[in-house]
C-alpha cells in the first residue's frame, strides 16, 4: 500500500521553530508534486507550500518567508522547516503527495494523504 508519513509536531513557543518531514513509501513509481496543507480547528484546509519533482516550491501568503520546502528523492522525503512560529499557525498539518503507482502493467496517476501532525503554537 502506497502511505505518506508525517512527522515533526508538537508543542512550540510563538516565535519558535519546527521541522515538519513526509516519508512517501510502498508501491510508488514516481513522487511528483508534493504540498504542505494546514488545517486550523474548525477551519478549512489550506495550502501552505508545494514544490515540484525537480524541485521548484511555492508558497503561500500565510507563511511565506516564514517556511522552506525541501525534497530529498533519494529518501523519498519532503520536510518543511517552520521559523517564527504564530499562535494562528496552530493546526494539524497534512502531506500531499501526486504519485505514479505501478500496478502490473498498468500504471495509475493519484493524490495520496497522510494522516496528519498536529501543530500547536502557544506560551
């Protein structure tokens, strides 16, 4: 089974920072664009960040010169790296992942999800 693993969330102090990863594993061909999202309490999802296979990121109004979107292909790994951390940052955090999955001899193009890490910004 194709599965996206987030990691890094926790308790942090407004002005902090904190290092968010994605770990992309099983039967994936190729990690294309994968994207950061948030999620505060009872709000909607969000986009924070996204970057491309070859490595191009952009972000979004809410963080940006606040966050950095990094990929390691070897690893299969996306990490955003959070500074000068908000109450209002407070959420759940969510990987994004579009991926090429081999399936005998037939290939599928699908957005997959991870299940999340929360993120919560507060003194």
């Amino acid at each position: 089974q194709v599965q996206l693993v987030e990691s890094g969330g926790g308790l942090v102090q407004p002005g902090g920072s904190l290092r968010l990863s994605c770990a992309a594993s099983g039967n994936i061909s190729r990690l294309n664009r994968v994207g950061w999202y948030r999620q505060p309490p009872g709000k909607q999802r969000e986009s924070v960040a996204t970057i491309t296979q070859d490595g191009r990121a952009t972000y979004s109004d809410s963080m940006k010169g606040r966050v950095t979107i990094s990929r390691d292909n070897t690893k299969r790994t996306v990490s955003l790296q959070m500074n000068s951390l908000k109450p209002e940052d407070t959420a759940v955090y969510f990987c994004n992942a579009h991926i090429g999955t081999l399936n005998g001899d037939i290939y599928y193009d699908m957005d997959i999800w991870g299940e999340g890490t929360r993120v919560t910004v507060s003194s």
